[in-house]
C-alpha cells in the first residue's frame, strides 16, 4: 500500500494515529479565546478492538482477466488524529469510528467524528459530527450532520453552536458554514444564516438572518 508522501505508519497496541480567510463585516460574537498557529501534523497507526489493523481495500481478485484493478486503499477503525503547534506541543485530538482512505483523492472519510481543541492556556472547545473529510494534505476538515461545537470558559455554562456543516482550517483557524447557524449562550440563543469563527482573533462573524433572544 502506497501512503502519501507526508504519511508514515507505525503500529501500537489499539490506537491509530495518523500524523498528518477571508475578513467581512457583520455582527461580532466571542464563544471562543483563539487558539495559536496550528501545525499539522499527521501521524498514521492502525488498531482495532480484536487486535487487527489496517486493511487492504479492493486487493482481491478473481481468475478472470480484466481492466486493472484501482490502487489499495485501508480503513481504520477507532483511529486517532493529531495536531501539533509549531513548539511541537498537542493542540488538537480528532477521534473517529471510522477512517477510510478515498482512492482517487487520498483524503480520508470520517464516520462519528469528535474534535478536541486544547491549546495551551486559551478555552478548550469540542467539535462532533455524523460524518467528517480531511483532504490529503491535512488543509480543511469539513464535518457534516448534527454539528456540535462546545466552547467552555472559565467554568461557566459553555457557549454551543448547532449546524448542519462546518469546514475548519488548521492553518489558518478559521471554521465557517453557510447553512443556519444556532447559539447557545449563557443569558440567550441567537440564530443566523452563514458564519465564520476567527478563532485566531476571539471573533464570530454571523452573516445573515441574524436574530437573538438574551434574558434581561
């Protein structure tokens, strides 16, 4: 199985870990502390709960000639991704059910996806979703179905988006949606059409159909 030139494999007891902009106006909300330069960094290791590993896709074959069979893929099952600062230091942990390698793109399709960000001294937020897509150079992450973003500060009630779709950009640190946006504050709910969270700058941009509701 050929890997992609940034990918290496290495194999522990029942853990995969896969080593890997815009500004507009519009109303300004701050759910999250920014966290600093991401890095990433895919490491790949395969495991699952009987003890087996990463397995060959599409390498069997019948006794009758045919047209080339397209290249091996694999699929990890309970796999880790992690994500390092530019200090070598973990700011991000990405758990899936399941990975499973797209073979003309080389970018992985993710299956009950939980995101955890935890860069040093800034607030700590979590990210879930139905299904999930890294590309093959670990450059955006797009999650679909029942997102979930959980930001906690201070100890307080955490601040919680909702939506359909999110994509997150590692480099730059910027997650936006088009879709309907709702938010979960402590003292009220606001909902919008379109966002984009500016994690780097403690910013969040709602950009449309924006409408709130905060107690007094």
């Amino acid at each position: 199985m050929a890997l992609p030139s940034r990918w290496r494999t290495r194999r522990r007891s029942r853990i995969l870990r896969p080593s890997g902009h815009r500004t507009d106006g519009g109303p300004a909300l701050s759910p999250f502390k920014s966290p600093s330069k991401l890095q990433l960094s895919l490491l790949l290791v395969a495991a699952v709960a009987s003890g087996a590993l990463v397995r060959q896709l599409g390498s069997s074959s019948s006794g009758t000639p045919s047209s080339p069979a397209p290249p091996p893929g694999y699929y990890l099952i309970d796999a880790e991704l992690t994500g390092t600062g530019d200090d070598g230091r973990v700011l991000y942990r990405l758990h899936t059910r399941r990975a499973e390698r797209q073979l003309d793109t080389n970018a992985l399709q993710l299956d009950q996806v939980q995101v955890q960000y935890a860069p040093g001294d800034r607030v700590p937020w979590t990210l879930r979703a139905d299904t999930g897509r890294m590309d093959a150079e670990g450059d955006m992450l797009q999650l679909r179905g029942n997102v979930v973003a959980v930001a906690r500060q201070d100890g307080g009630r955490p601040a919680t988006i909702r939506t359909e779709y999110l994509e997150i950009d590692p480099d730059s640190l910027v997650a936006e949606t088009p879709q309907v946006v709702n938010i979960e504050y402590a003292d009220g709910r606001v909902t919008a059409t379109g966002m984009r969270a500016y994690l780097r700058e403690d910013r969040l941009q709602l950009l449309s159909n924006v409408h709130g509701t905060f107690a007094p």
